[in-house]
C-alpha cells in the first residue's frame, strides 16, 4: 500500500505544483487573492443553498425526501467528474506513460491512480453537493447526517468505483482490438453516450422516488439509495458494513481489470484543407486536427440529435463543450506564430488565434441549433446561447494565455476554466436572482468578453516580448 500512497503523493504534488507555477499564478500576491477569492465563493455558494432551501422546507421531515431524490443523481455528477478527469489524463498521456517506468508493481500502480484520481472526483462532487447539504444540516442538524452518508456519501464512492472499472474494462477492449491509439477519441465518445444514457434514467427515478418517500406513492427501488434501504431497515451499522465490503471487491475488481501496459495515444486527426493553403486555413487546421476537437464536436453532434429524438425542449446549451478547447488554442498554435517574419499587428495574431475558433463554433451551431428550433427551443434563446459560448471561447483563450497548459501537462487548465467558470457564473446567476432584463445580460456578456480581449492581447504582446528578452520576469 505504501507505494499506491507514494505514487498518489507524487501525482498531488505534481498537481499542485504545476498549476502553482503557471502564468500569472507565479505572483505569490495572486495566489492568495485567487485563493480567497474562490473561498468566499464557496462560502456564498453555500449560503445560497441555506437561504433557497430554508425558503423552500419549513418542515425537517420534508428532508428525507430531498436527500433521496439529490442520491439519485449522485452517478451522474460523479460520471461527469470522472469524464473530465479521464480526459485531463489523456491529456497528459506523457505523465502516464512516465509512472509505466516507475518501480511499481501494476496493482500499486493502479491504487495510486485510484486514490488521486479518486481525490480529484470527490473534490468535484463535495463543491456540487456542497450548498444542498449545508441547507440540509441547517434545518434538519446533525440528525439527518445519518441519511446524508447514506444517500451521498456511500453512493459516490460506489459510482466512482464502478466508473472506474467501466472505463478500464473498455480501455482493455480497446486495447484487444488494436484500438488503443484512439481512445482520446474513443474513450470521451463512450463515457459522453453513458452520461446522457445515465441522464435520462436519472430523470426517470426522480418522480417516482420524490412520492414514494413522501408517502404519497407506491414504494419505489432505485440501486442508488441501496444502502440508504438497509439502513432504515437494519441500522446504519449494517448498512456501512455492507458498503465497505461492495467497495472492497470493486477495488479487487478495479486492480484485475486494469491494462498491464501503456499504448500511446494518437494527438491528432487527417482533416481535410477546407481552407486551402491560406494562412488562416493553416490555423484553423491546427485547432481541428487535435483530436480532442474531434471528439467534442463528434460528442455534441450525437448529443444534440439524442435530444432531439427524446423530445427534450432545450437550447443548444451543449455547444459550451466545443468552447473548452479553447484553453488550448495558445499553446497549440505556437510553432506557426514562430514560423516566419512577424507580418501582422498584435490585432492580427490574436484574430488569428481567435477565427478559427469561432469558425469551428459556428459550423456545429448550424446543425445543433436547427436540432433545438425542432424541438420547440425560441430563436432568440437560441441565438442567446450561441452568443454567449462565442463569449466564452473569447475568455477561455485568457485563460490559456494567462495559465498557459505545457505540452502533455493539462492540469495547469483548471485553473483557467475555474476563474472563467467563476466570473461567468457569478455575473449569471447575479443577473437572473436580481431579475434584470436580456438587454443587461447580453451587455454584460459583450463587456467581459470586451475586456477578455484587452487582456489577451495585452497578455500576447508580454509573453512575446518576453520571448525576445525584452521583460525580465
């Protein structure tokens, strides 16, 4: 066990110190604002949910009921978690393949990836479930921490487990058929068609578990709430000892199922030269072929025509993953900036780097957005959504130009999405509670993405001049 918990050290303590040491988060003085920053958002996150729950629940037996119905949902937020993170790592497929030297035995390997990997998805799922269950300890006490566990707590280490056996049984098959090189595309492809298969069974079960445990249905098993039925109907102990031995043989299960050796993985994809030979095709080839571009489109696609055929009433809110490789897009251009005089003005490379991006976004707009007007969603919500994912291809480019992610090394991209996810979402969820209209919501979008520009260009020009040794950092 000591090397599982060496190795998990290591890869924490890579983690750490490469988002660390990244960009703008070199300023010690950044760091700690950053860092309190986020911890008063997270606080407010949290009383947000006490003041919305306590406006909702007055009675502490209505607790039981909502704690049942958030366990429901539980592997779908852990599915979600995991599907980032499995891609994170396929991202740094070169730190993999490194802990393939190590002097490690592949059951230790295998635990040491489980427990940081494990850390990363319980992490995501405490700040997701973090406000219901402040709200729920702050009616119902320290009383309905029993059903918390229960419902919360045992079911994502489960979920996790089996997530994690899920995607090493189908790196295995992929592996024996030779497939292994394209599991960047593959393995996303797979995880994105269970979550939404995941999904609509989750929105199944709600309903029926919601009336059932509010004594106003008939009685309804949902697996989720497993351990939550054992222990109303033989205690907590048994029901925590029935967990510990479900988790013990999924941990066997994951250390057997695991792959004895590492493929390497393919980065990018043949596309065709829609653009000729110009130099804007040359960028705007350089941001498709990366497979992971591929990929997201590819999930997207299927994902809005999966919607289309459940009837579900949706704008095309799925075109926010397209946007996300735009973290990317900085670092990956790198060597045709290099390539050659410099013939464009700063408002050139950035345009540049920025047009493609936003060439891509429009040609899966066209399918997905026709796809939600069929289903009922307006055109101006439509149009809305489009807009904003236009936005934040704009500000998720700062973000990889202010945490730029080295090659084979993702993780330092967290950090940018967490700071873009946290200005948007604040500036969002600000702007619906106080009830202000359209008009200040898109002016408020066309300001920040204004102002993302500013800094990126300002962020290109110190990164450049740096380069040319013209700033000592």
């Amino acid at each position: 066990m000591r090397p599982a918990l060496e190795l998990a050290g290591f890869l924490s303590l890579f983690l750490v110190r490469r988002i660390l040491r990244q960009g703008v988060l070199r300023s010690l003085l950044f760091r700690w604002t950053l860092g309190l920053t986020m911890l008063l958002a997270f606080v407010a996150f949290c009383a947000f949910g006490v003041v919305t729950i306590r406006q909702l629940i007055d009675d502490p037996a209505l607790l039981t009921p909502l704690v049942r119905v958030a366990g429901v949902s539980v592997p779908l937020w852990v599915l979600a978690i995991f599907t980032v993170v499995r891609v994170m790592f396929m991202k740094s497929s070169d730190l993999v393949e490194l802990t393939f030297s190590f002097p490690l035995t592949n059951r230790a390997r295998t635990l040491g990836f489980m427990l940081f990997e494990a850390l990363l998805v319980g992490v995501g799922v405490s700040l997701m479930l973090a406000a219901l269950i402040a709200g729920t300890v702050s009616i119902g006490g320290f009383g309905i921490l029993g059903e918390v566990v229960t419902c919360l707590v045992m079911p994502t280490v489960v979920a996790y487990l089996l997530a994690s056996v899920y995607h090493l049984a189908l790196e295995r098959l992929l592996m024996r058929f030779r497939l292994a090189r394209l599991r960047a595309f593959l393995v996303p492809l797979v995880l994105a068609a269970t979550l939404v298969a995941l999904y609509l069974g989750v929105s199944a079960q709600s309903e029926p578990v919601l009336f059932a445990a509010a004594g106003q249905g008939d009685a309804y098993f949902a697996v989720q709430l497993v351990f939550a039925d054992i222990a109303a109907a033989h205690g907590l102990i048994i029901a925590t000892a029935s967990w510990l031995v479900t988790v013990a043989l999924l941990a066997v299960a994951v250390c057997l199922t695991a792959p004895r050796q590492f493929d390497p993985t393919r980065r990018f994809a043949l596309v065709p030269r829609l653009l000729g030979g110009t130099e804007f095709g040359a960028y705007f080839a350089a941001h498709a072929r990366a497979i992971e571009t591929i990929t997201v489109c590819g999930i997207v696609l299927a994902g809005s025509y999966a919607l289309f055929v459940a009837d579900v009433r949706l704008p095309p809110f799925l075109l926010i993953a397209v946007t996300i490789q735009a973290v990317y897009a900085y670092v990956s251009t790198e060597p045709l900036r290099a390539c050659g005089p410099r013939r464009h003005s700063p408002i050139g490379r950035y345009l540049l780097l920025l047009g493609p991006q936003l060439a891509i976004l429009l040609l899966i707009a066209l399918p997905t957005g026709v796809l939600s007007a069929l289903t009922g969603s307006r055109w101006d919500e439509i149009l809305l959504v489009i807009g904003f994912c236009a936005s934040n291809v704009v500000v998720l480019t700062l973000a990889g130009i202010a945490f730029p992610p080295e090659k084979g090394n993702p993780f330092s991209v967290v950090v940018g999405i967490a700071v873009a996810a946290l200005v948007t979402g604040t500036l969002a969820i600000g702007t619906n509670l106080l009830g202000l209209p359209a008009w200040f919501n898109v002016a408020t979008i066309v300001l920040l993405t204004l102002a993302a520009a500013a800094l990126s260009l300002t962020g290109m020009q110190k990164i450049e001049r740096t380069a040319r040794h013209e700033v000592v950092v």
